[in-house]
C-alpha cells in the first residue's frame, strides 16, 4: 500500500465525489457502497437544510447498515 496524499475538501460532495473516484470507480469498494452513500449525503442534507425534516425508522435503519458495511470494507482495505 501507498503513502495516501494529503486531501482537504470545502464540501461534503467534493469529499464525496473523491471518494468515488479514487475508492469506487477503481474497484478497490464496491459501486454499493458508493451510492449507498450518495443515499445517505441526500438524507443529510435534507436533514440539515429542509424547513423539516423527520427521517423514518428505516431510513434510520438503512444508514446505520451503511455504516457498518463501510466499517468493515475499510477494515479489510487497511489490514
């Protein structure tokens, strides 16, 4: 494994968008991943910036699979 560069982003989907490309569209995670949290970057913004916004029990639910699948492709990709 390579030394990784140092990267700093403005934007949520600058970081995002970076992700993509250096994780998702090589092949290193998988394309679920990628869009799973494109899902997530949606229900966050919404969150943040819509007048409201009351996320349901299974979204909840989707993002914290999410997560626990990232955990572990990370976990497998540093080890």
């Amino acid at each position: 494994m390579t030394q990784a560069e140092p990267v700093a982003f403005k934007r949520h989907k600058d970081t995002i968008g970076y992700f993509n490309k250096k994780y998702v569209h090589t092949g290193i995670l998988p394309g679920e991943i990628g869009r799973n949290i494109a899902k997530a970057a949606k229900v966050r913004h919404a969150s943040d910036y819509d007048e409201i916004y009351i996320a349901s029990k299974e979204e909840a639910e989707k993002q914290i699979q999410t997560a626990k699948i990232m955990i572990e492709l990370v976990e497998k990709f540093i080890s």
